[in-house]
C-alpha cells in the first residue's frame, strides 16, 4: 500500500493538479479528476487505485484535447477518434471521450454532412462529395439524410460551373466534350452533365 503525500496546483495551469505518491511525483490530474475521486494527502492507495487515478486521469485529458479540437471546425466521429489516437490515449479512453462528445453534441456526423454538402456542391458533384465524406468516416445513411435536408441543386450548380468553364472558349463540339467529361470528373451525373451543356450543344 502507497500514499498521497502531497496534491499541489500547477505552476503554468492552476487548473491542473501534481499527485505526488510517497514523496514522488506521480501523475498531473485536473483540479475536476481531484474532487471526482475526492483524492487527499494521507490517502492510502493500494494498485488498483492507482490504475483508477491514472486512467481518470487521461479520460479528462483527452476530454479537454478533443472539445478543443472539435469546437475549432466541426468534426466527424472518425477525425476525432484519429486525432486522439495519434496523441496515444488508449482505444478504451478514446472511444469513451467520443461517445461523450456526440452526447453533448460535440460531434454530429450528419450536421457535419449537410455544412460540407453546402460549402463544396457549387463545383463539386454528389458522387465526389460522398467520396469525400465517406473518406472522413461518414456512413452513407448520414450522407443520405444530410442530403435530404441541404439547400443545394446539382443541376443547377452543374449548370453554372459549365458556363464558367466554357467563359471565354469557343463553343465547339469539342470543347463542349471537354465540359462534359470536366463535369463528370468532377462528381456530378451524366444526366446533371447533360443538362448544364445541353443549351451549347443547340449552339
């Protein structure tokens, strides 16, 4: 059996806490993880408190380091989990601090959906978006629903990105193929690409 010898506040954070175990320095604690395990100098510890201490510990750590990258741009699930494994908490701690996030709305795989959807579909099609997201963890039904929901129109959004393409080129057969082919490259249907050159085509 072990004990606390001494508990002190943080130099550079006096949110955080020192534990020290007979006379050593042991681990760094929030002041929150100290009043949560109600941790006190003369507190006899045996293994398996320790263990307790520690892996609190570094679920609150991980906690602050995942709100803090979450609220600088929404994330999805799977770029916080990435992101906190590569800092090297363990899978346990990782997956708690996710769920906990999705919980306080932190995480939103499908909000996350219908912003990116938003931002990128005037030059980008469905299908590459979808890739996109898929690419960052998002499952379709997410996709799907996010879809639903979004203001955005691939006809038209194809439709303008032609006649940007085409602005300043002759209207030739063959520069309206490259269109064509450029849309299709870029995410969108064939019936979405046939539609935004079907008014050169008549030219």
């Amino acid at each position: 059996m072990q004990t606390i010898t001494q508990i002190s506040a943080q130099e550079k954070n006096k949110e955080r806490a020192n534990i020290y175990i007979d006379g050593e320095f042991y681990v760094g604690v929030s002041l929150e993880t100290v009043l949560k395990l109600r941790l006190k100098v003369g507190d006899a510890v045996d293994s398996e408190r320790l263990s307790e201490i520690v892996a609190e510990a570094e679920r609150a750590d991980a906690m602050q380091k995942a709100t803090d990258y979450a609220l600088k741009t929404l994330k999805t699930k799977r770029q916080v989990k990435d992101y906190l494994l590569k800092k090297g908490y363990s899978e346990e701690t990782v997956w708690q601090t996710v769920d906990k996030l999705k919980e306080y709305g932190y995480i939103d795989d499908k909000e996350y959906s219908k912003r990116f959807i938003e931002s990128t579909s005037k030059t980008q099609g469905r299908r590459l978006i979808e890739y996109k997201l898929m690419m960052k963890g998002v499952k379709k039904d997410d996709i799907a629903f996010a879809y639903e929901t979004a203001e955005t129109d691939d006809r038209e959004n194809a439709r303008r990105l032609a006649e940007k393409y085409l602005r300043n080129k002759e209207i030739t057969k063959e520069n309206v193929l490259k269109t064509y082919k450029y849309l299709i490259g870029r995410g969108f249907s064939y019936e979405q690409a046939d539609y935004a050159v079907a008014r050169f085509k008549e030219d």
